[in-house]
C-alpha cells in the first residue's frame, strides 16, 4: 500500500511511510488528505476493515490530527472563511 501511494506522489503531492502498524500520509503542502474507493477493504487487501467510513457506511469518517507550525520570522495565524 505505501508503495502503491509514493508511485503516484508526484501527481498528488501526498508521500506515505510505515508509522507503528498503520500507515502515516503527508501532503507537502499541508492540504488536507481526502481518500475514497468504490472497492470493499477485503478487495483493496484489508481484511474486513471499515475503510473511511462508519461501521453501516452510511457517511464519511474525518479523522483529525496535530499541526506545528515554525519560523524563524515572527507570523500570524487568522481564522479564514473555507470552514476554518
């Protein structure tokens, strides 16, 4: 599987590596990551896992991490008017 998404990285801008026993996905940008398939889990080779959605799949799953942000310049954070 993170071969399968590093081979495509250069027309998605989003890289994998092996993180514990999951799989860690980063977009360069720091865009969010949206992932989705018409194939069950058992036909993308994940046993019987829910694959983004809930158990009925009746809607999407958003899982939420952390962001640090860096400088070495002084920046400011604002809140937007895309839903953040």
């Amino acid at each position: 599987m993170i071969d399968a998404y590093n081979a495509v990285s250069d027309r998605t801008g989003v890289t994998a590596s092996a993180w514990g026993d999951g799989i860690e996905l980063r977009a360069i940008d720091g865009r969010n990551i949206s992932i989705g398939t018409d194939g069950s889990a058992a036909n993308l080779g994940l046993g019987s896992l829910t694959v983004g959605a809930t158990a009925d799949t009746a809607g999407a799953v958003t899982y939420y991490s952390q962001v640090t942000l860096k400088s070495d310049n002084k920046f400011e954070v604002q809140a937007g008017s895309h839903g953040i």
